[in-house]
C-alpha cells in the first residue's frame, strides 16, 4: 500500500463514545488519512465487507450479537486475511496473547491510544499482514519446487525443509527438523576432507556447490548435487544456511552409460582400442619411471576366426567373441587391462608382471580356450588363440613400441602352427 493512499477502516464498535474517540484519533494523525466506516454489530460488519472493500478491522469484542474470543474466531471467518486489531477494556497481558492465538494481529487497551499509537498500530498490522502474505508466497514457492530446500540454523541444525526434501531423502520435513542434515543422508563415502573443505568456504561466508552421495531413509544412496549459501544478519554474522538438494541420480547413471560407451567395446563389454592405448601409455610412463617395476603385453589373435564366420555365420562368431572374452576376463587378475583390438584382435596388459607371471597366464589362458566348446545346430564349435609376449622397457618413447614387439611374436606363434604363446626375442 502506497503512503498516500486511503487506508480503509471497518470500526466494529457498539459504544459510541468509544467509536467517537477512535474516529477523532485517526482523523488528527499527522502520518496518513484513513476512511473509517463505523458499524455496531458483527451481522453489520458482515454486511458492509460484502459490500465495500477494506484494509483493516477493528474490532471490539463486546457486542450485541458476540462476545469475548467469539467475536474474533467469527470475524476472521469473516474478513479471512484481512488484518484484525483488537480494542478491549482490558488491560490483561495473558488476555491480549489469547486474542492473537485466535487471530488477531494486535491488541489495543480502549482509550489507551496515545499521540499517534492507534494509527503505528494499524500501519504496523498491515506492514506484518503484507509481509505474512509475502512469506507464505514465498513458502508455496518453496513448496512447489522440484529440488529439496533445506534451512539450517548457523549450527547446521534443520529448521525448515519443503516436500521435495521428503521426497528425495525420505525423511519428512517433520523428521528432519531438529537435526542436522548429515545425521539422516550421510553415506560414509565422502571423507573428512571434503566436508573440512565444503565447511571452510560456507564459514568464509561463501556459497559452497558440489556433488556427493546420499543415503536415504531406507538406506539406499543416490546422487545429489548441492548448493548451500549462508545468510547473514545486518552485522555479517552468519544466522542460518539454505540448501538446496538435487538429485542428479539418473544424470550420473547416463553419464556413466555414455562414458561406458565411449570407453568400451559394446559387444565384448571390454576396453576398446582406444581406451587401451591411453593405459599402455600410462603404464609404460610408470615403467620408465619406477626402477624395479616391470609390465607385459600380450596379443591375442583367434586361430582361423574368418571359417567360423564362414561356416556357422556372423552370429555365432559373435558368440564366440563374448565367450573368448568372458574366457579373458575370468583368467586375467583384478589389476590386469584386457580389451578387444578390433575383429578378433585382442590385447591383455600384466600390471607388474614379469616374463614367468605373463607366460603362466598366458598359457593358462590359451588351455581354456582350447577346451572351450560351443554348441551349434551345424555342430560343435572349437577355437583357439595365438598370443604374443613383450615386456614393456624403459626405452620406449610410446606405447607404439611394445606392441609392435608383441605383434611380431604373435605371428611368429602363428608362423609355427598357432594355438601357442610365442615371446618376442623367441
């Protein structure tokens, strides 16, 4: 409401010497006008605010058809969110909190007005009914808002959550308030330094944004990004924190399905070529730069691969892909690099291995899928793989180099009948 505006008075006032005196003090005040509409009964004011238009009640509580807490249970019914000051003869503190517990805004003795009191009173009743309504749009923003908003006290203990809190954490806003957010979603895989980080730059009074993994109320994680940013008072000092929680859980699924593509063979589930060569690299930087560490590479190359396309027909060469890869898979350690080249090309990078690990491996390897049989309507399908031994050495410029070494023993194990490991150097 603008300062030079009307501010419209619905007096509900049986006593005319009262009503008299409110009308005078509201008509002497030096801090704005006021139109005020004078009616002695709760079945007149009904009238008149269906009829006309108002900014504020006062109300006595003593009338012809009300009386006491009555009155202001029916007049709020009435006036709905229309600010409501109460004017009684009564003088009791206990009694005035009673009148705002049933809906009142503010309380005022009869006669009792001073200078100007009566209309700070009625500007004052107004300024918190605007601010009220402004909070509960506020709220109702909050609430409808698909992320989870969270506010702490500077403690980090809850004070207010919205829905979409529950609904993400499955703890209700109820449950939550009271406790700190981490008592309910910690999940144990952030460690202490990232919360020494996160609580360094909120206590700085910077906004703090990142991403973590939460546990929800029946223990299932998720992932969630948050935004927290402190609130501080006129003086700096910070009172309270706002989070806001989003969880990112299908984003961090598909970003793991799209690295997985892009780092995979997608019918072997191996690495591919690409990602391979990157690890080589890596692994031929920690030989050069470790004195006693030592790695191999083997490359492996299905015997007569191009007859079982042949013979049986693509789809069952593509089964025995997979299974030559699951048979790589099963025989190489946790630490070992396994991928698929491309065709039947295959390579295995030995973590830490010397010549006596890769050649056991290797050969184990080789046995199984010697014995490997898959079954076919034409009949039984048999396989078995060449592999080319290298180690990597510390004068190589590129992971080029030891491929190339443990190509040229993969043919020359070919070159002597195939279905045999062959190191390089022979």
């Amino acid at each position: 409401m603008s300062r030079g505006q009307a501010i419209r008075v619905l007096l509900v006032e049986d006593e005319d010497g009262d009503a008299h005196l409110v009308k005078m003090k509201l008509g002497q005040t030096q801090s704005g006008h006021f139109e005020v509409t004078w009616t002695q009964s709760l079945t007149d004011a009904q009238r008149c605010l269906a009829a006309s238009s108002f900014d504020v009640i006062l109300l006595d509580l003593s009338l012809p058809d009300s009386e006491g807490l009555a009155t202001v249970h029916s007049a709020r019914v009435m006036a709905i969110d229309m600010p409501i000051v109460v004017l009684s003869g009564r003088g009791d503190t206990d009694f005035a909190l009673t009148t705002l517990e049933a809906g009142a805004v503010d309380y005022m003795v009869k006669g009792d007005y001073g200078y100007d009191g009566l209309a700070r009173v009625i500007r004052y009743a107004l300024l918190r009914t605007e601010m009220e309504a402004r909070n509960n749009l506020l709220i109702a923003a909050l609430e409808a808002a698909a992320n989870g908003v969270v506010i702490t006290d500077k403690d980090a203990v809850v004070i207010w959550a919205n829905s979409a809190f529950g609904r993400l954490t499955g703890y209700s806003p109820e449950e939550a308030v009271g406790k700190n957010p981490n008592q309910l979603t910690k999940s144990g895989l952030q460690n202490a330094d990232f919360y020494k980080d996160m609580w360094t730059v909120l206590l700085d009074g910077q906004n703090w944004r990142g991403e973590l993994v939460n546990k929800r109320k029946n223990g299932s994680l998720y992932h969630e990004e948050l935004s927290i940013a402190p609130v501080k008072n006129g003086t700096g000092e910070i009172t309270h924190f706002v989070g806001i929680k989003e969880d990112i859980t299908e984003r961090k699924e598909m970003e793991a399905q799209l690295q997985k593509l892009a780092s995979t063979d997608p019918l072997t589930g191996l690495f591919n070529r690409r990602v391979f060569l990157e690890k080589l690299e890596l692994e031929r930087a920690k030989v050069a730069r470790l004195p006693h560490y030592s790695a191999v590479l083997l490359m492996l190359d299905l015997d007569f691969f191009k007859r079982v396309n042949d013979a049986y027909g693509h789809a069952t060469g593509d089964i025995v892909l997979k299974v030559f890869a699951e048979i790589a898979r099963n025989t190489s350690r946790a630490i070992d690099i396994a991928a698929r080249l491309g065709g039947e090309e295959f390579a295995i990078l030995l973590s830490g291995a010397d010549k006596n690990d890769a050649l056991i491996m290797a050969e184990r390897l080789r046995e199984q899928v010697a014995k490997t049989v898959i079954d076919h309507d034409a009949g039984p399908v048999q396989i078995t793989v060449s592999i080319g031994a290298a180690t990597l050495s510390v004068d190589d410029i590129n992971g080029e180099a030891v491929l190339h070494r443990a190509d040229v023993a993969l043919y020359e194990a070919k070159d002597r009948g195939r279905n045999q490991t062959c190191w390089f150097g022979f």
